[in-house]
C-alpha cells in the first residue's frame, strides 16, 4: 500500500469470473465511492495467480482460495464479505462420455485451490495432477491431453454442453460430508497490518458494492460480460446466482462453521 497525493493506494486483486465482478463491480466502476482516505487500484487474474500473489504479499486485498486464505491467517485478516459459497453447486470432477472411473492424469486448476483440497480429500487413488488455468481445463478432457478434469467457476455450470461425465460432483460430496453447510470456496483477505478499522471500512463498501450491483445491472453488466470465461448470458447469471448470496454479504456464524468443517478436511493447522 502506497501513499500519493494524500491518498493511500489499496492494491486489491480479484478473479474475472462473474461473482467477483458483481460482487466488485460498483466499486471498480466507482458507484459507491471508495475506503475514506483510499484510492483503490483493482486488478484480476486466475484465481492460482492469486493464491500466489497473496503468498508473495503482492496485494493488499485480494480474492483467493479458501483453502489458502485459511492457510495466511498470520499475514492476512478474512473479511466477512464478498466471500464465495456454494449452496447448490460446486466443483466438478468430469471426463469424456464412457472413460474410465478411476482416472491416472487430472487436469486441476491450480494446488492452491480449495477444489483441489476438496478432490484430495474425496478420491480414494493416487493420480497425478496436471495444473492449468480453469478456462484450459475443459479443451485438455475433450483433447486427451488429460484423463479427467476438476471444473470450477463458469465451466462447472456448462460441464453437459460440453459432451463430458461427471464422476464426482463435490458439492454434494461436502454436503453429505458435513449434513449440509454452506461450502468455502473463495474468500476475501486484506492485510493485517492494515488494521481493523481498514478491514471493516473495506466489508462494508463491499456490501454497498454487492447492493448497487443488483440496482444497476444494466451498468455493471457490461463489466462483467467483458471479463467473463463463458459469454453466454444465461451462463454468467447462472453463476452469479450460484456464488452470490447471503454468505457474500457476511459469512455469519454457519459461514465459520463451514470454514471450521473446511480446515479439518483439508488438514489445515
């Protein structure tokens, strides 16, 4: 974070897919002003890139994986807003029509991920990974180039149109797992450092953000049609739908729990 002309720079990263962009759009297109005394720069990368970044310290809030925010509590404070939980969906372990069910070579989108501590955790035979951005894993299934395919964001939605099989969907996988809590999939963290007044400032905008976003669709749309994977349009409200929700505006006490349920599965001190 750095100071100009009386203002301090946040540097905040997020991914491109649509919940985040919902969910920061009016914020990034300044529909509700910005953090007293702050000019926010935003940024957007795949959500491993973020991982990463976050491990490097190269943000000052940023959107990463839940697994992994649980992992930097030491640097980086967990907001209560703008996280991602899926109610209904989550990811997907898919393959070509007919492949076989226990497959040797998986295409993951990243080691960072929470859907691939979740496939670790759910799978019951080794199998080596083949990390790539999400929006190549589905061309590396229909290719050959990979026996199977861990999905996430967009392309988990769209998993029948593109011709594959899903062998283990793991939301429902989390659900039977822990009688039906909400399931962490991507948090928001700033720097500790920051202070709490800064975390709470930054957990209220966003929920200013996620209320303007949904009064000023034919706004914000544009943003997020530009940014998104999958251009379909029923495709990118179906995953706002799936990814925004109560636990995006506070993750509330059921919200913890899950982050608890989410740590011991993942082995996680």
């Amino acid at each position: 974070m750095s100071s100009r002309e009386g203002l301090m720079t946040l540097r905040a990263a997020i991914s491109p897919c649509p919940n985040d962009t919902f969910i920061f759009g009016a914020w990034i297109l300044g529909l509700v002003g910005d953090i007293p005394g702050v000019r926010t720069r935003f940024g957007w990368e795949d959500v491993q890139t973020l991982n990463e970044m976050a491990g490097q310290d190269q943000a000052d809030l940023i959107k990463v994986s839940a697994v992994t925010a649980l992992g930097l509590e030491h640097r980086y404070a967990l907001l209560r807003a703008g996280g991602a939980f899926g109610l209904e969906h989550g990811p997907k372990l898919v393959v070509l029509r007919g492949a076989g069910s226990k497959p040797a070579r998986v295409a993951v989108p990243g080691l960072q991920t929470t859907a691939y501590a979740l496939l670790r955790a759910a799978v019951d035979h080794d199998f080596q990974t083949v990390p790539m951005p999400f929006d190549r894993i589905p061309g590396a299934v229909s290719r050959q180039e990979v026996d199977a395919g861990l999905l996430i964001h967009e392309t988990a939605l769209v998993h029948k149109a593109l011709g594959f099989e899903v062998l283990l969907d793991l939301g429902d996988w989390w659900r039977e797992k822990t009688s039906g809590l909400p399931l962490p999939l991507g948090m928001i963290v700033i720097r500790k450092d920051l202070g709490r007044e800064m975390k709470t400032e930054a957990e209220e905008i966003i929920r200013r953000s996620i209320s303007a976003a949904g009064e000023k669709r034919t706004v914000v749309d544009p943003l997020i049609r530009q940014l998104a994977r999958e251009l379909d349009p029923l495709v990118i409200e179906q995953h706002i739908r799936a990814y925004v929700n109560r636990f995006s505006l506070d993750t509330g006490q059921e919200g913890g729990l899950a982050l608890a349920r989410l740590r011991q599965v993942a082995g996680i001190g």
